[in-house]
C-alpha cells in the first residue's frame, strides 16, 4: 500500500492529535484541518470550518498543492452539545452539533472522494469517520450527538457500497467514551454512568482510538469496508 497524505480533520483536540502523531509515526504526511491551528507540530495545520463546502474544498486544493495526493481521510471533528431531553433543546443548538458531527462528513468527503478518485488504482485511499456508541445505543440527554453520529456511521456504510469497486475503503468506529479534554466536560453523575457500563471499567485512551485508525488506514486492512469497528470495552455487542 502507498502511503501519502492523510487528513484529520479536528486534528487539533484529543483524539484528532492522537491520530495525527499516529498517522504521522506511519509514514503519512499529515493535514489537520480544525478551527485551531494548534495541531502537532509535524502536521500542516490549516484553518477550516469544515461545515462549510467552499472551504473544505479550498482546503483540500491546498492540502495537495502543499503536500501531496490525499490517500487518507479522517472524520473526527465533533462537539457534544447540550445536556438536555432531547425536545427542550432549541432547534438551532440541534442544527450546530448536526452541522458540526454529521454535515461536515458530507462537506469533507465531498472535498476529498473526488481527489481520491485521481489517485491511481488499485488503492486510491482510505477514509475512516468517527462515530460512537452513542450513535449505536441512543443515550439519554444527548439527542443531537447520538443522531449526528448515528448518521456519520450510516455515510460510512453507504459510502463503503458507493466506493467498493472505486478503489477507496470506507470504514466507522464506535468508541464509548474516550479520555480528552472533552470527556473532562462531562457531569460528574453522566461520566459515573457511562463509566459504570462499560464491562472493562475504564474509558477508553486517544491513543486506543488512533491504533484502530492505523489498522483501517494501512495495508493490513484490505477488504472491510462500509463497517463499523467498535472499540467499547465490551460494552457494545451488536
């Protein structure tokens, strides 16, 4: 398998960072594209809100003009939103964790897929996008996260059928909770929920998350596509 360019988009937070390094460590030279420029230090760094499709796509242009073909694509960026039942959350807090976790996974791919497709054959590239157990189980007080990432896994599985014979494998993975900066957020009586469901008693680690990235992004991952990889502690079993 080639190895080239790969993009992680909120490669500046926890787990982006983890699967930058990690990326990075493998042999790909790696975009960040996030809001924050504050991405690891061998990552080109770029400023993109990637809800928007002009600067997802002016960001790709410029991710291959500055280094190279993009062979690998990571979905990451995401924020929780409100902790509320999911009817008294305002509609436009709803549509900002929508836009955020589900619709920038169509601006991005729209960005990339079609780059990819220049890309010679027989391995054009992989794209990995980061969904949740959440977005398996349902939780309660997080409507808006559990859609938006049960909609993200769902474009993997379509995206895994639409790309089959094109040369690109489209993979999800489900994590329970990860610890970062964001799972820190958390109410002190949700985290000793989500904690207390998890078989193997702990959370998950950035860098867990960013190993499974590696195996769907490298050549030891051939033929799995449209999947979903849970990565729970045992806590999912479907």
């Amino acid at each position: 398998m080639r190895r080239g360019v790969a993009v992680v988009t909120g490669g500046a937070g926890g787990i982006g960072r983890a699967v930058a390094q990690r990326l990075t460590r493998d042999g790909y030279r790696v975009a960040s594209w996030d809001l924050s420029v504050k991405a690891p230090d061998a990552a080109l760094a770029l400023a993109v809100d990637v809800t928007d499709e002009d600067a997802t796509r002016h960001a790709a242009q410029e991710t291959c003009a500055k280094l190279g073909p993009i062979r690998a694509l990571v979905i990451n960026a995401g924020i929780l939103g409100p902790v509320a039942r999911a009817w008294e959350v305002p509609l436009a807090e709803t549509r900002r964790v929508l836009e955020t976790n589900l619709l920038s996974g169509f601006a991005t791919t729209g960005a990339v897929i079609p780059a990819m497709l220049r890309n010679p054959l027989p391995d054009r590239g992989r794209i990995v996008l980061m969904g949740s157990a959440v977005g398996k189980e349902g939780s309660a007080l997080a409507g808006a996260y559990a859609a938006s990432k049960a909609g993200l896994m769902a474009l993997a599985k379509v995206l895994g059928k639409e790309l089959a014979t094109e040369g690109i494998l489209v993979n999800a993975i489900a994590p329970t909770v990860v610890r970062t900066p964001m799972e820190a957020t958390l109410d002190p009586a949700q985290r000793a929920d989500k904690l207390r469901r998890i078989p193997m008693g702990r959370f998950a680690e950035a860098e867990e998350v960013a190993a499974m990235v590696s195996f769907l992004c490298g050549p030891d991952c051939s033929f799995s596509t449209g999947a979903v990889f849970d990565l729970s502690g045992g806590r999912l079993h479907d």
